[in-house]
C-alpha cells in the first residue's frame, strides 16, 4: 500500500492588545474561545497571545493565573512598562507569533465567533491579508461623532488613497505568513496602523489582500473620541499620503 502523508494541524495565532480592560475580561475571552473553537476546523490549535500596552492597573495576576490555568501550553502574556499604542502593542504581539496563521482583534472580543472563524477560512482559502469590512448595522450601534470620523476616513481611503478596502479600521484582521512579514514593516504607534498595512499591502501588488463583511456583538461599549488622538492620527494620515505622493 502507498504511504500516506499525514497534514500537521493548523495552527492559529489569536492577538490581543490590551489597555484598560472591562470587567472580567479574562472570563469573557475563555467563553468566546470556546464559542470559536466550535466552529473551527477540528484540527485547529489555537494559541492566545496577550500584549499589556502599558497598563499598570487593569490586569491582575488573578486574570493571568486564569487563563495560564485554562490555556495550558497555549497562552502568551507580553507586558511593557510605557503605553505606546494599539499598533505597537500589536506589531509587539505578532512578531513572538510563530504559528503559520495570526488574526487579531480587541481584547473585548466585540466582533461575533462566527467573523472571527469566517476569517480564519479566508486566509485558509490562499488570502496573504483577510480583512473585515463594518457593515451598515454598525454604524446603527456607534455613537454619531465616530460614526461621522470613521465614514470620512472610508471616504477619503477610497478617494484619497485609492486603497482596495475603503474600511481599513475594522478591529478584526488577519494573515499569513507573508501578510504577517507585510504588518511588522508598519510603524504607526497607534490606530492607523491598519491603514497602513493596506496601504503597503497596494504598493506591493503581489498580496491577496480578500475583504469580508463582519458582524459586531449587539452588547459592545464603545469609548469616547479624543480629540488629541484625533488630531494625532490626522498627522499620521497626512505621513501615509506623504509616502504615496514620493512613490
């Protein structure tokens, strides 16, 4: 009889920035892993890394000894002692992943099991970058002054930019290993890391970059805008353009 080859499982990388987290965010981690895990590929091995962004006070030895208890050989905890950013905090996580596939998304889990294991299918299916789009039942649940930054910066992506995916800052994403080498070339510190990824992703072409529509939790609590922040990342999209226009 011939010899047949048995396929090593698939492996995936789960990465979660954290800085002020909810209440019980450790609990609610193990119940969506749990959800997800169910509708994954019964090969799967799932590893969850934790990146602190610099927070002193939300996260307690009691949430570490949780999920270090509940996720033998499969948890990573990464802390530094400064808040640096959401994209620092990820590019920090992402480069100890050493599983072939990685998504990230919000240490609150908002986005349905269901996305997060739509996703992963996605980057299985030969996608190098999986991105979720925001669909318009979104915008129905955020409170009007974000709904109106994140609509503008869709607008000027498109029109702007001319990117592929006018919604690069959807909290979920995801890659493989060439998505994953794309993402560490990024240096925003904080939230248009994304928008850089995809702008880098559009200057070099050969990516399969794939777009999926992707579907909140009804119960997410959004923070409020900072305008200092906003400001910040209006000097952040005003670089990438920069970079665009010296091409």
């Amino acid at each position: 009889m011939p010899a047949t080859s048995l396929q090593p499982p698939a492996q995936l990388a789960l990465v979660l920035p954290c800085y002020h987290p909810p209440l019980h965010w450790a609990t609610n981690i193990l119940t969506s892993l749990a959800r997800l895990r169910a509708l994954l590929p019964a090969d799967t091995t799932l590893h969850l890394y934790v990146v602190n962004d610099g927070d002193a006070s939300g996260v307690s030895p009691a949430d570490l000894d949780l999920l270090t208890q509940q996720l033998p050989g499969s948890f990573t905890y990464l802390t530094y002692a400064l808040n640096q950013g959401k994209g620092h905090a990820l590019r920090t996580g992402i480069s100890q992943v050493e599983e072939p596939y990685c998504l990230f998304t919000d240490i609150d889990f908002p986005y349905q099991e269901t996305s997060v294991a739509a996703l992963y299918q996605v980057l299985l299916a030969g996608a190098d970058v999986a991105v979720g789009v925001r669909d318009d039942a979104y915008y129905a649940q955020i409170p009007p002054a974000r709904r109106r930054v994140s609509r503008l910066l869709r607008r000027l992506t498109r029109h702007v930019l001319r990117l592929p995916v006018d919604d690069t800052q959807c909290g979920l994403k995801g890659f493989n290993a060439a998505g994953r080498r794309l993402f560490l070339r990024t240096t925003t510190k904080r939230y248009l890391f994304d928008l850089e990824m995809l702008f880098l992703a559009a200057r070099r072409g050969e990516l399969r970059v794939v777009p999926l529509p992707v579907e909140l939790k009804p119960d997410v609590v959004f923070s409020r805008l900072n305008p200092r922040i906003l400001l910040t990342e209006s000097l952040n999209f005003v670089r990438i353009l920069g970079r665009r226009l010296d091409d």
